[in-house]
C-alpha cells in the first residue's frame, strides 16, 4: 500500500556500519557552501522519507510522489509545496551525478508541477504606516528592514549595527540567501525608523532570532491590526518602490540578492505611473 507521511523513512540517512551515506556526504557539501541551515533542514527532510534513496526504482520514486499528494489528514497539499519536494530531489540527484554516485536524475521521473503564479501583493503604504505606528522598538526596525531595506527574515534576524556602514551609505547582509554578502544601500527613512544604534556587535532588532520566529512574529503583529499578509509582503514593498523610482531590474535584482532578473517579477507590480507613461508610449503614432 502506500506509505504514510508519518511512516518512517525508508531510508534512515544514518551511518551505515561507520560508512558515511549519500546523504550525509550531500548535507556536508551544502554546508560547506554555505547554504542556510533553514535549507539543509529541509532538504533533509525531503530525502529521509525518499524509498531506496541511492538507488531508487522509477516504481518507488513515483509511489512516492503519489504518497506526498496529501497531508496525514487526507487534504491535499499546496502545489508549491509539491514543486518543492522535487526541486530538493532535483537538486540531490543533479548533485550525485556530478559526482559520479548517479547515472540519472530521478526526479526526471517526477511529472511536471503546474503552479499558479499569485498577483503580487506588496504591503501598502497606509497599512505600513498603521503597522508601524503600533509597533514597539524591536518590531517597528524588523518592519523597517523588511520594507526599507528588503531584508528577508532570516537577514533580518542576523544583521547587527556593525553592519551599517556610514562611510559607504549601504547596510552589509553578511551570508543571505546561498551564503552570499550584498550591500543594500541606506536610506535616510531607514535610519530613522532603526532609531539610536547600539554595539557593533549586538543585533539591530535586540536578539538573535531565526528567520521563522521574524517571520511568525511579523505576521502575528500585522494580523493583530487586520493586515492578512506574511512578513515577505513587506519585501515585496520595497521591490517594488525601488523598481517604480528606478526602472532598474538589474539593480533591483542585486538589492534583493537576486542573480536571476526574472525573480523580481514575483515581488514587484507595476506603479501606476509606469503604465500611464507605457500606455502614453503604445498610444502615439510615429
């Protein structure tokens, strides 16, 4: 029959008699590229519940893909939640073959994943004034890093005074997304609303927190006050501010910590100015 979400995996992902496994040897060379621990947790995740998972069988990839369709409960799961699964089992197997542990990618097996692309849907300006009038100091700076400077949570979570840099005018996001450093520049609004710094060392919103307690503590403050969207909706502000004032995609991208240009589309809608002047182009004749 078909394996439950809570059967336990069929692959344990452990050492084998001291032999390190597939898996690990993965996990190590993720890590030592620096791929975020929010990553490599979910990566993982993925791979222990794959059946035979240094040698699946076209049979077993697809009797697991069609136990992921549905939640323990019986309901069915998010089509981004779908396309991750195998984008993480793309990613495994794409690996293994480089190094000679695979001869093909599994994941090859899996159908495609057909995904509606929502209407971005940044915070607006008058729910961003409300949810930062309302906020005390630690929440009001995670506000303002996610919609001044488009931090996402888990950069938000780490950035600290130190990495404010006056002399250049930028904000330093050490390790973001895929261990990467970018600079963002700094804005006058920004420092305002961050308010008087504290130590080089110490973390701009007072502590160290996860990118999921940023994340959770944002959305829980903004539906407080009747704002039903996610923390990242704040980033999706600043993209798309900083698209309208600019025309921009590429410095837009580099902001963001973005290397493909085609990303920001998810983030940014059109400003209203920007399609009057494309409107006002289309209309005239010669």
């Amino acid at each position: 029959g078909r394996r439950g979400r809570s059967d336990p995996p069929a692959h344990p992902g452990g050492r084998r008699g001291g032999v390190v496994t597939l898996l690990e040897e993965h996990l190590a060379a993720l890590r030592r590229d620096r791929y975020s621990e929010a990553t490599l947790d979910a990566r993982e995740r993925v791979l222990r519940t794959i059946p035979n998972l240094e040698h699946p069988t076209r049979e077993q990839i697809m009797d697991w893909w069609e136990a992921r369709q549905t939640r323990e409960d019986g309901t069915t799961r998010a089509a981004s939640s779908l396309a991750q699964d195998a984008s993480h089992l793309r990613a495994f197997y794409r690996w293994a073959m480089q190094q000679d542990k695979a001869e093909r990618n599994a994941a090859d097996w899996l159908p495609r994943v057909r995904q509606k692309k929502p209407a971005p849907t940044p915070v607006t300006e008058a729910d961003l004034y409300r949810i930062m009038q309302d906020a005390d100091t630690p929440m009001k700076r995670m506000l303002a890093l996610g919609s001044m400077a488009g931090l996402r949570s888990a950069e938000i979570g780490a950035v600290r005074w130190g990495d404010l840099d006056h002399g250049n005018g930028v904000l330093w996001v050490r390790e973001g997304k895929g261990g990467k450093d970018r600079s963002v520049p700094l804005s006058a609004g920004l420092l305002a609303e961050l308010g008087e710094p504290g130590r080089p060392d110490e973390p701009i919103i007072g502590k160290p927190m996860t990118g999921k307690a940023v994340s959770q503590a944002i959305s829980r403050h903004m539906r407080r006050l009747g704002v039903d969207l996610s923390a990242h909706k704040l980033r999706a502000r600043y993209a798309t501010r900083f698209l309208a004032a600019t025309g921009d995609l590429k410095a837009a991208a580099d902001a963001l910590g973005h290397a493909d240009l085609s990303s920001i589309s998810r983030y940014v809608i059109a400003s209203s100015d920007t399609m009057r002047r494309g409107a006002e182009a289309a209309g005239r004749i010669g």
